[in-house]
C-alpha cells in the first residue's frame, strides 16, 4: 500500500466513525501539521508554546467535523486539519495579546532578557547607522531602553513587540489587538518618539570612527 493509498484507506474509514483509524490518520498528518504550526509561533513565545500543545484540540474538532468534509485534491485533508490547527493557534495567541494588554510586556520581556528583540528595537530609536559595530556604549544604551520600556503604556509595549520581536507588520499588529491601521501607526510613532526621549541622543552611543 502506498502513502496515499494508505492516507486514503484511513480517511475513509475514520470518516465512517473507526476511532483507530482516525488516531492512525492524525498521527500520519501531525508531522506536516506541526511543521506549519512550528513557522506561525512567534519567537517570543516559543518558550511557552509548542506545536504538540494542539494535538488533543485539534484531533477533537477534526472528528466533529470529519463526517461532513468532502476532500477535493491530493492534499485536501492535510490542509483541512492545518486550517483547523492554524484557527486553535490563533485563539491561544489571541487570548495572550489580551492578557498582554493587561500585564505590560516589560515584565516578562526583562525577565526573559530578549536581547535580540530590544537591539533591533535601539536601532531603531536610534536611528539610521546604529548597528552593534558601531556603537560603543551598545550595553548602556540597552539598559536605558529597557528602563524607557516600561515607562510605555502596556498598548504601546504591545505595539513595538509585536513589530519588532514578532516581526508583524503594522497592520498585521492591528489585526492582533483589534485596532485600525491609523491608531496603531500612531501608537507606535509616539511610542518611539518617548523612547528616543528617554535613551537620549545616538551621538552618545555612536562610535566617532566611520
């Protein structure tokens, strides 16, 4: 039998209600399931959440569902259990936008000491040319931006983690925190704005050698 034959055979019989197949069908596809959860978890929370979290979930809403699926195509019930994965991992990033909204980030973003997300974070404030290579006060600067986080509203620290730890783009973080475009643009401009306040000029920190 090959591994379509055998997808096939399984899907078929998991749909007429046999448990084992349908666990045999969901152990088959994981592995390409959790490959494509493994690409939309964002590095900041790659620590708290992993992809076999949704097994359970997403095996018990693909056998509710299951007897009124028709596949259409080769690939049909590998993207119809992602589809239904991918919506599980939304809800939970969801759920942790709001308790972010809540909980400012700078208490878990300190704890967990994000270097990576707040250097990318000081160049920016920083501005353009601010790379590690050619600032001499590189850690200093980072402390006092650091402090300057905390002192944002938890919507801005929101905002920026969001963009530049996850990666999202404004618009994409507009849709995480239910806010139009022009709000979040807003938000993130003032934002910077108080940061490169508080963390001062980038002729402290740059190198006077070019």
């Amino acid at each position: 039998m090959t591994p379509a034959e055998r997808e096939d055979y399984l899907f078929q019989r998991a749909k007429s209600g046999d448990r084992i197949a349908k666990m045999l069908l969901m152990d088959l596809m994981w592995p390409k399931i959790r490959r494509r959860l493994s690409m939309r978890i964002p590095h900041s929370l790659r620590s708290i959440i992993e992809p076999d979290d949704f097994f359970s979930v997403t095996a018990l809403a693909v056998w509710q569902v299951l007897p009124r699926f028709v596949r259409r195509g080769p690939d049909a019930i590998e993207r119809f259990m992602s589809t239904i994965a991918l919506c599980r991992l939304r809800d939970k990033l969801r759920r942790l936008r709001h308790e972010h909204l809540r909980v400012p980030i700078s208490e878990t973003a300190t704890e967990h000491g994000d270097d990576a997300a707040f250097s990318s974070l000081l160049t920016r404030v920083l501005e353009r040319g601010s790379t590690p290579s050619r600032i001499l006060g590189w850690n200093e600067a980072i402390d006092r931006l650091r402090a300057a986080f905390k002192e944002l509203s938890p919507t801005e620290q929101l905002v920026l983690w969001l963009h530049y730890c996850d990666q999202l783009s404004l618009r994409e973080v507009g849709r995480q925190i239910n806010l139009p475009a022009t709000p979040v643009r807003r938000l993130h401009d003032q934002a910077l704005e108080q940061l490169r306040r508080d963390v001062g000029p980038r002729s402290k920190y740059l190198s006077s050698i070019i």
